[in-house]
C-alpha cells in the first residue's frame, strides 16, 4: 500500500531512495508554492516526515487534516509541536540511540579540532606557509576537565570517550577565558550573538560548533576566528548513521499503517 | 588552557630548576643544532652550565678553547649526528636527544666510542596519541573539509555537506604498539573500535589480535596509524601492497617519520581514489608536501606538530634538567637508548 506521505525538508541520496520504494512522496521542499501544494493534497497526506530543521509546527498540523503520524529523521523534536500532536492523537517518532556514537565521537572531533587547531594547520600548509615556519604550540587535549550539558544517551558517550583521555568530567559552570565551548545539540541551546562577541572579544578560549541558530546561516565574524570550528550541521552525517536513521524512518512509517507497533515513539 | 604564540623559538614553562651557584666548566655542553632551531630554555640552561653554541651570534669567544672538552651533547631537533660531528667532540660522553625518535642519530658510532644516548623518552606520547585519533577523527568525518565549506559560505548554497564515515565500531590497527602506539589504542577503544597490531614481536599481556605482517594487519582493518619508530627496517613499511591491502575505504594516519610510508604510492593511491583518505602530520621532505594533496578533501595535513603543546615541551625541559643532573652525579639516567 502506498502512502501519501509529505516530506518537509531535503533529504540525501539514501533516504530518498528507500523511501521512494514505499510511499509515494510529494517533496514539499521543492516545491514554488508550498500553501497551494499543501491546500491542494491536504485531503491525502497522512504521514509528515521532517528533520533537525523543518518539521511539523501548528501551522503544518492544522493544514493537513487527515495526518496520522510525524516521523522524524532526528533525534531533537523541538521542530514538532508535541502538544498539538497529543491534543489530535498524532503519532510521532524519532530516531533515538542510532546517532548517538556519530554525534559523541564529533564532539570529540571538535574538541581535539579546536585545541590542537587541527582545520588551521590544514589550512596553513595548504597556503604554502609551513615552508616559512613552524606552527605555533597548541594545547593539550588530555587531561583537560570537560563539562558535559545534558548527561543523556549522547553526553555519557561523550563522558565515556572523554574519560580514555583522562579528561575529569565535570558539572558545567561559566567558562572563562581559556574555556572552549562545543556544541553539537542545538543552536538555540547558546545566546549566539553573545557567544559571536565573547568569542571575537577573546573572553572564550575558542568554539567547536556544529548547529547554529538560523542553519545555514552562520555568523560571518566567526569566519576569521582561528580559534572556531565551523560544520555544516553534520553531528550524525555519515553513511552508515543516516541509513540506520532512515531505516527507523520508514519502519516506524509502515508499523503505523500496518497498525503495528512504533519501533520508536515518542508521542 | 593557555594558547602560546611562538616562532621558532619555544616559550619556556614555568617550571624552574634550583639555582646553582658555581658554574664548572667541567660541565660544558655543546648544543647541536640547525640553526633555525632554538631552545628558549637556553638561558635558565647557562646559568648551571657552560654552553658551547656553533651557531650563537655573536659567536662565542670560548667555543674555539673549549668545544674538546665538551662532555655532553644537547641535540636539539632532527640534525643528524653523525660520526665525523662525534670526531669534532672527542671528550664526548653523553648525548641528549629531544625527540622521541632516535633515527637521526649514528647509533653504531655512538656504541663504538662508549657514547651514552638519552631520547626524550615518553614526553611526547599523550600528545602524539591525541593527535592522531584527532586526525583519524578529521579524515573520517571530514571535519577540516566542512570546516573549509562553511568559511566559503558554501552552506547556504549547497544545503547538504556530504556525508563522512562512521568513528565508532571501525576496526583499528596499530603499526608499533609502543608508548604511543598503546595510548592510541586505549583511545580508539572508548570509541567501541576494535583493535589489533603489528609490532616487532608479539606483546605477552596484551588482548588485542596480532597480526605478524603489517600488509595481513592491513588487510583487516578500516583505519592504520602508523606509531612506530623509524629504523633501517621500518624504512618504508607501508608501502604499496599494503596501502592497497587497506583499500578504497581504509584510511591511514602517519604521527611518525615521513619515510615510513612510500610517500609517491600513497599520493597516487589518493589521487586515483584507490584509498579512502589520510591524516599525515609527516613526510618525506618536510616542509615538502605533494601539492596533489592539496587538492583532496579526503586528506588532512599538518605540518609536523603532533608534539608542538606546552605541556609537552615543559615536560621535556624537565627531562633535560634531570638527566643532566643525573649524568654529573653518576645516576641513572632516563630514556636511556639501548646500544647494543
């Protein structure tokens, strides 16, 4: 049986692909005039897939009658209105558990990135300067006290990856000048205009950061800190996670209209 | 977390050794080096001992009367020593290596003459292990490249940034279980990776799987860090049956010596995409690096710094200090290097 279901945001190759054998799929991203293309399928959609960025907010939800669940390729769901869905009986899953490895080995990534300014030495013997000089002294990874904000699935893999560097785990507290910051959660998690100007004022040892508050945008004063690392929102970007992501996507998808039980509910 | 700005020359730590108050030039070192090599530390040296420096400038006025009676060697950086700089000395005793490898030193003559070496030891281990699950870390998940793609202001543009290849559960293999080589695998474990090694001989009280040849090592894992030490029989270990033994997936990180790796296979195995990616801190020709390289988003470069941290160096003036002492008081000394 296929079903109609609403893709809110773009999507890679894989998941695509997968879906493209189960339902059929109206790509509400590309289309020119998304609240004509929403008034004129509102009868059919039943199911809403969104991500990190695009989800199912009232707006969406009110739109579309006849939606039966929201499956999400994230683990985060501060993109989908949970009260909404609740008060309607709308189903919502995500896709907790695969991405936690991906995600606690970049905030990793980014903490050896920032401290031993890994991107910056890249860059200085990509530009020919290292036949001039050597690269200044960095700063040492282990043994350094990591505070970790959230002690979920994703912070206590962070706790147990940190700790074979010996790094002491600590409660979080201000961060002062030698302090550096990661934050691989999400954007609005930070004051972001503060944390720009503390970083560019040097009231902050440096930043590792993978979410930002308006993705894709990303303050461009940050771009000549060498001090920052900057990605693309990439915490679960791998070929073997997104797959197992997109797996759970589509399996809690047919569970729901086989009328079997969600492989990973959250509503 | 300080950042240091230094040039060439190393900020000195803060660690101090007790004064001295007499100098005796019994006590004389001379003080191997390039000359764009220095050590800030030079002064607090000085004030204890009597420095013979080839390169100081202005020169020094007592190098011509006293470099025979030189006793100790400091030999800062990758200057070879070879046999006719230990003829130049011939009241030499001791030398004082300052880097982990000791493959720029002429050993045999060393042994001939009755010449003790210290190398810097394990200072550099916690470091150089750091640094190479960060490189692994940067090749595997594209770390430096998205980094470059967002500076570009790519982002918006493009939407997606391609994806990168999973860390955890990768099978890791350690060419050189040694001080650093160990440190590595303890890291990569937390990760769930599964480790095995090759090294000169199979290590009694360790789990991980042996293999007896690097290529068989290679052929079965994902990432291969290369951790051991640069000798005549190390020379070029990696080499192009094992880089393809690796495989279009594998990823390879070399914190070492450039010229364990067959440096014109692997740049060719990379352009060709015949392996998946690399993260070298080291090379054949340093500061010479393949510019095909440049090119590639696959690969991560550094320009041989894995060692470069403050703690690292004052770790290493500490060991300077000690075994100095230790050498003129008749004890033991650490980081001795076998000779026979």
């Amino acid at each position: 049986m296929q079903i109609k279901s609403l893709w809110a945001c773009i999507f890679n190759r894989h998941v695509k692909q997968t879906s493209d054998d189960t339902s059929i799929l109206n790509r509400y991203w590309k289309q020119p005039r998304p609240s004509e293309f929403l008034s004129q399928h509102a009868q059919t959609i039943r199911a809403v897939v969104g991500n990190a960025t695009a989800g199912a907010d009232a707006k969406l939800i009110d739109a579309l009658p006849k939606l039966e669940i929201v499956s999400s390729f994230s683990v985060g769901l501060d993109k989908i209105d949970l009260t909404k869905c609740k008060e309607k009986g709308i189903r919502v899953t995500n896709t907790p558990d695969v991405l936690t490895d991906d995600v606690a080995d970049l905030a990793i990534g980014l903490m050896l990135a920032v401290l031993r300014r890994i991107c910056e030495c890249d860059k200085y013997v990509r530009r020919g300067e290292w036949k001039f000089g050597d690269f200044r002294l960095t700063s040492k990874f282990s043994g350094k006290r990591v505070g970790i904000i959230g002690l979920g699935r994703i912070g206590l893999a962070i706790a147990k990856r940190a700790e074979a560097f010996d790094c002491p785990i600590k409660v979080m507290d201000a961060l002062g000048p030698s302090g550096v910051l990661i934050n691989i959660g999400r954007g609005p998690h930070v004051d972001e205009p503060e944390l720009v100007s503390a970083l560019v004022e040097g009231r902050l040892g440096g930043a590792g950061l993978d979410v930002f508050e308006k993705e894709p945008e990303v303050p461009e004063q940050l771009f000549g800190l060498e001090n920052v690392v900057l990605l693309p929102h990439v915490g679960s970007g791998t070929v073997e996670t997104r797959k197992d992501m997109a797996d759970l996507v589509i399996g809690n998808l047919e569970a729901h209209f086989a009328n079997k039980p969600l492989l990973t509910p959250v509503v | 977390m300080i950042l240091a700005l230094a040039t060439k020359t190393l900020v000195s730590h803060i660690w101090r050794p007790p004064p001295i108050s007499t100098k005796d030039h019994n006590r004389c070192h001379c003080f191997h080096r390039f000359p764009s090599f220095n050590l800030s530390f030079l002064p607090v040296l000085r004030t204890k001992y009597t420095v013979l420096d080839p390169f100081a400038d202005p020169p020094d006025p007592s190098f011509p009367t006293l470099f025979k009676s030189a006793r100790v060697m400091l030999c800062f950086g990758p200057k070879p020593v070879t046999s006719e700089d230990l003829d130049r000395y011939p009241s030499l005793e001791y030398i004082l290596g300052t880097s982990a490898g000791i493959n720029n030193f002429d050993l045999a003559a060393c042994r001939r003459r009755g010449i003790r070496v210290t190398s810097a030891g394990d200072v550099y281990s916690v470091d150089v292990a750091d640094y190479a699950v960060g490189l692994a870390i940067d090749v595997l998940r594209r770390v430096s490249a998205a980094d470059r793609f967002v500076r570009a202001g790519s982002w918006p543009v493009q939407n997606e940034y391609t994806l990168g290849s999973k860390v955890s559960g990768k099978r890791v293999g350690i060419v050189g279980l040694g001080s650093i080589g160990s440190r590595v695998a303890k890291r990569f474990e937390a990760f769930g990776c599964s480790i095995a090694y090759n090294s000169r001989k199979q290590k009694p009280h360790v789990s991980y799987a042996y293999y007896a040849n690097v290529k068989d090592l290679a052929s079965n894992v994902d990432v291969l860090i290369v951790c051991c030490a640069l000798t005549n029989e190390t020379h070029r270990i990696i080499n192009k049956d094992v880089m393809t033994a690796l495989g279009k997936t594998g990823v390879i990180v070399n914190i070492e010596r450039g010229p364990l790796i067959d440096e014109k296979e692997l740049v060719e195995l990379l352009v060709r995409g015949e392996i998946g990616g690399a993260g070298l801190d080291v090379f054949e020709n340093e500061p010479q690096v393949p510019e095909p390289l440049f090119r590639l988003d696959n690969v991560v470069l550094s320009p041989h710094k894995a060692v470069l941290t403050l703690d690292s160096f004052a770790a290493l003036e500490e060991l300077i200090f000690s075994n100095l002492e230790a050498f003129f008081s008749n004890q033991p000394l650490r980081a001795e290097v076998e000779l026979d």
